[in-house]
C-alpha cells in the first residue's frame, strides 16, 4: 500500500491547489495535468486495476 501511496504525491502541490482553484477548469473532468499545469495524456503505466483501487481507497476518504 505504501508504494501505491507514494504514486499519489505531488513533486509541486502549489500547481494541484491552482488547479483545483481555477474557475476555468471548473468544468473539466478525465484529464492529468503534468507539474507544469500542463494537461497530458495517462501514461502507460497507470491501469484499470490502479484506477479502481484508487478508487476505493477515495470512498474511503
């Protein structure tokens, strides 16, 4: 679980509170931005089986 954790840190949190805070983005759900701000593509190496256990570990939240 702890590496699992570990691909959730952020290399720069001041570019996720922009982006949770932009009115412009509002609107905007699917996408990943880069540490830039950037919207990019989902790498390869996320998979369906990352996707749901991120989401389990979310409704646990």
């Amino acid at each position: 679980m702890g590496s699992f954790l570990a691909r959730l840190s952020k290399k720069n949190p001041s570019i996720g509170a922009q982006l949770a805070t932009n009115p412009r983005l509002s609107q905007t759900t699917g996408q990943f931005f880069n540490e830039s701000g950037k919207a990019i593509s989902l790498p390869r190496q996320f998979s369906e089986e990352l996707a749901n256990q991120w989401w389990s570990v979310s409704q646990a939240l």
